[in-house]
C-alpha cells in the first residue's frame, strides 16, 4: 500500500511545547503584552488578543502568523464598542480561539490564582525560556514607546551665575503595570540577557514601568526593529528621541 504523504499538524496533535522555538517565541510574545489565556465560564480555556481601531492593522499582522502556528483560520473580529478608564468609550478588535484542550496547558502552568482567587498571567523564568527578539519586539509594539522629555539642570558657574542646561531625562519606556516588582526584575534581566540594554525599573505614579534612557534606546531600538512590521513603524521611528 502506497504510503501517504505527512500533512501539516493538524488540531488534534498540535501541542505548544512541541511548537518551533521561534513560534513558540512568537505565541509567548503575544501573551506578555495584549494579548492573554482566559477561562470561558470558568471551564474552556481561550486565547483572546484586542487592539483599538488605531492598530487593527497590527492585531491583524499578529493574527495571520498565530492562524498559521495553530493552524486556524480565525478572522479579527470586530469593531465593537467598549468602556475605556476614562468614562468614555473607544472600537475594539479582537482576535479569538476557543481551544482548551491546546491551551490548557500552558494556563495552568503560568495563570496563578491571587488572594482574591482570580488567576492572571505571571511571569516566571520558566515563561521567559527561549523567548527571542521577535518576542521583545511584540512587547515594544503593545506596551513600548518612545518618547523625549526635555529637562534643564541649573549649573552653577564660577563667575556665581546661573545657568540652565537641557538634558533628555527619559527616551523610552515598556508598560508594565500589570506585573509585580518581582516580575520586572525578570523582565528587566531578560531583556539584558538579550540585548545588552539594562532598564530601570520605576514607577509613573501607581503603576510600574520599564524605563529607558536614551542612549539605552539607541542600543535597544536597532536590535528589535528588523521584527516590526511597516504599521507599527512608529514605535522604532528613533527621530523622535534623537535631537
């Protein structure tokens, strides 16, 4: 008998710790930023990625590669309408995929329930494992920006004069707010341990941040910008901090 020719995974043996290193990388990647497992009805484990109107284009970039390492064929879906922090509200997308037998998984193994018994994803060594540039590419993409705060520092003269100097005080950040000091730290050495670059770890009032100066920028940028995508651009445009 004619032997038949191996297909591509199919749904039924795909499993996420057998993924290729840099699509596993990929998946991961979309994980730490915007996109997250949840629970349907407490019982079905889901993948859920949402993005505002302003980057539908960068949501639907990030769908086409995770429909061919899941090997789905899942739209974006959308605009809906929700509630923003503000009181006002903005058009969502969002990317989905129901699968709890594929994501289950890796849920259990990096969603910890809190003392308030609600589970979020956390970051571990473990989760960080193998995650390459591409990954810190999507993380810049979702949570990263570029920004430049001009600053004057007053230097006294010999003459008794004052003098005002400007200073760039701080040229890019990563949003972080959503993991603890903790998971920073983890953060903050991966990223070293992958670009050299060492962020500080600081606070915007309440809420964490990763925080870049701008010669850490400049060693930054060039490194993950070959992983970005023409939509997102902007996020490694380095004429907005160099002046």
């Amino acid at each position: 008998m004619r032997n038949q020719p191996e297909g591509p995974t199919t749904r039924s043996d795909l499993n996420l710790d057998n993924l290729e290193p840099s699509d596993s990388s990929f998946l991961r990647g979309c994980l730490i930023g915007d996109g997250w497992l949840g629970l349907q009805r407490r019982r079905s484990v889901h993948l859920r990625i949402g993005h505002s109107s302003k980057q539908v284009e960068w949501l639907q970039w990030k769908a086409k590669r995770l429909n061919q390492i899941l090997n789905k064929e899942r739209p974006v879906l959308g605009p809906y309408r929700v509630s923003d922090s503000k009181g006002g509200t903005h058009q969502s997308y969002l990317y989905c995929v129901d699968d709890h037998a594929l994501f289950s998984p890796w849920f259990n193994r990096w969603y910890i329930p809190r003392e308030n018994q609600k589970t979020r994803k956390t970051i571990t060594p473990d989760f960080l494992s193998g995650l390459d540039l591409q990954a810190l590419a999507i993380l810049w993409c979702d949570d990263g920006s570029l920004w430049h705060a001009k600053r004057h520092k007053k230097h006294v003269l010999s003459s008794g004069e004052t003098k005002l100097y400007p200073y760039v005080e701080t040229a890019g950040s990563i949003a972080t707010c959503c993991f603890t000091f903790e998971e920073n730290k983890l953060l903050a050495k991966w990223i070293e341990s992958l670009t050299g670059v060492k962020p500080l770890i600081s606070k915007s009032k309440k809420y964490l941040l990763l925080r870049f100066c701008k010669s850490k920028v400049i060693e930054l940028i060039p490194q993950i910008k070959p992983f970005v995508p023409e939509c997102m651009s902007y996020k490694v445009d380095l004429s907005q901090c160099i002046k």
